[in-house]
C-alpha cells in the first residue's frame, strides 16, 4: 500500500485541467492505509490502518479536518494487540485546489491511546506533519458536488521531547466527497445595440497639408501622418506556459517591423486571461506571457526601452467567461499605446491558448 501511494502521487503530479472553486465546502474522508509502527513497542513491522476524516475548505489555500484512525500491531513475542487510537485536528495548505492535482502539506496534534492486551490504557499527546494530493474523479455541473481520491503519508511522535519518543509512519489513501457552494451563474451578456451606418469619408486632404510632422514619423503621399491600425492576430502559447507557440513569430516578426520603423512609439504589451483558475496563478501566467512576447520582439531588434509588459490575470474581460467562446477571447494579449506622439495607433488584440 505504501508504494501504491507513492506511485499515486508521482503519475498525477502533472494534470493540469482545471475544475471548480472548492472554497467553503465541507468534505468526509474514509481512508485505509498502512502504519510502520515504532520498533520499541516490541510489535511486527507494519499493520492495516484505517479510519475517517472531516473538514472543511475554509480559504483558497487552506482547510481545516478532524481525524479519527485506528489500527492494531501484533507482538512479536506472543499473540496480543496493541491497538493505537488516534483523534487529532489538522491544518492543510493546498495548492491548485481548483485543478484535477492538488498537492498539500498538513501539521496537526491530538490524543493518541495505545492499548494493550491484558494492561492498562496509555494516552499520549501526538503531533504529527504530513504529504498528500486531492485527484479529482468527478464534479457536477456547477461544481457543488465532487468525489476525489487522496493518498496521504503522514510521521506521527508520541511523548515528543522526551527520551523514549515514540515516531510512526502512516501511508493511506483516502476517497474525499466534497459539498457546498458552486459556481455562480452568470447572466447572458446583453445583446448590443446595432451601430449607426458610419460618416462619409472625408475629403483626401492637399499635398503639403502637414508640413510640422515630426522627424521619425511614418507619413503618406500628403506628408501627413499615417493614421493605421498595427495588428496583431494569432499569437499563441504552449497549453498553460509562457512558451511561444511556432506560428506567432512570424506575426510577431511583422510586429517588430512595424516598431523599428516607429522609434518614437512606446508601447506596453498586456497580458490577459480567462477566469479559469485561481486569481495567483492567472496573474503570474499573465505575466510570463507578456514578458515572452517583450523578449522576442527585443530579440528581432526593437530597443528595449520602447516595450514594457504588464499581465493583468482574469481582472479585465471583454467578454463574459461562462462560456467557452467568451473564455477564449479573454484570453488575450493587447499592445497597448503608452506615447505615441506620430499619431500611430496599435489596439487590435490577439487571441492565445
């Protein structure tokens, strides 16, 4: 059962699809396992522990549980018990509680009896540390409802500080339901009113109509300035990284074209994305991505001190994220005019993955 565990923990460390918010839901945990019982009770190597937890998701990153276990080790001298029965409560940090693969780490303490056959009861304050991971199986629509799996490997100390301290080694899997809020419902976005038909176009305006322009700035046959949009369309990413997908450098290539022929544009490259995932991870990931498009343009030789990059996380939709085709156009990257004094515009934004 302890390698079984082990094993568990390593093949799920790298699932990344994304599930509901869990916070504010409780949950029960049956668990069976193993327990490595200190050599100096006089007791067989091992013996099958079992028991139950109760918890509560009382944070983003946090839950608190109680646990009750219970398992009985063989003397190895005769055929008696010593039966070791543990209540304690526990606090968990967890990370990526919203994805199928939630690590955590726990630290806890309680009452600890050990009974032996044919002697008196002996009751023992026992603090013990712990590893772990929540693998979800399965969650209802609105994420409300969910069943996990839960390998566990847990040192527990009886009569810590002292001399003849007791240390045992738990290993268990455990099988989580969970209960509580789910996702809020999000109402449809409102249907937009139909624009107006657009102003005629203005008359072409006369040779030398703009003799003050400034040096540096892209001008048309008029000596005017060029008033176009600089778009960028396409720009992809690896699934959840920072790592520029092939087909963006091309366009990105045409990007830093455009930025070398207009030196006197600053511009911030934003990154965004949808709401899936917590608030920490979207504005990190956000970030990276920002900075990756940055590096690659300074790269194609735009000077660094025109380009700046700032993510923004899920802080700032331009659609609504209850659906997939609204997700997918909030996850974005913007370049966005800081100081453009040749009246250069760049605002088209490009969808990422």
């Amino acid at each position: 059962m302890r390698r079984f565990t082990l094993c568990l923990l390593l093949a799920c460390a790298p699932l990344v699809a994304f599930a509901g918010d869990e916070v504010g839901q409780w949950y029960i945990n049956p668990f069976i396992g193993g327990i490595d019982g200190d050599s100096r009770r006089d007791t067989k190597d091992s013996a099958v522990d079992y028991g139950v937890g109760f918890g509560k998701n009382f944070a983003e990153d946090w839950s608190l549980e109680t646990n009750f276990n219970r398992a009985s080790l063989r003397d190895k001298f005769d055929s008696t018990d010593t039966t070791l029965s543990d209540l304690s409560l526990d606090l968990l940090r967890v990370w990526r509680r919203d994805s199928v693969f939630a690590p955590y780490v726990s630290a806890g303490a309680g009452w600890l009896r050990q009974s032996e056959s044919g002697t008196d009861n002996r009751d023992f304050f026992a603090p013990q540390v712990g590893v772990g991971a929540f693998i979800k199986l399965w969650e209802n629509a609105d994420s409300s409802q969910s069943f996990s799996l839960r390998p566990d490997i847990k040192v527990r100390w009886a009569r810590p500080g002292s001399t003849d301290d007791l240390r045992d080694y738990l290993y268990t899997l455990g099988f989580t339901f969970s209960w509580g809020p789910g996702k809020v419902a999000l109402p449809p976005p409102p249907v937009a009113e139909p624009l107006p038909p657009p102003a005629p176009a203005p008359a072409p305006a006369p040779v030398a109509k703009c003799p003050g322009t400034p040096a540096g700035v892209a001008v048309d046959q008029d000596g005017c300035p060029i008033k176009t949009d600089v778009i960028l369309e396409g720009v992809t990413f690896e699934t959840n990284s920072a790592v520029l997908a092939a087909s963006s450098k091309p366009i990105l290539d045409d990007v830093a074209k455009g930025l070398k022929e207009h030196h006197r544009l600053k511009v911030e490259v934003q990154g965004h994305t949808d709401s899936t995932g917590s608030a920490v991870y979207n504005m990190g990931l956000s970030q990276r991505r920002a900075d990756s498009v940055r590096d690659y343009l300074i790269s194609q030789g735009v000077p660094g001190e025109q380009l700046t990059a700032r993510g923004y996380g899920k802080t700032e939709p331009v659609e609504s994220n209850a659906t997939a085709e609204g997700r997918a156009k909030n996850r974005r990257v913007v370049m966005h005019v800081l100081d453009n004094p040749g009246d250069v515009t760049v605002h088209k934004e490009g969808q990422t993955q």
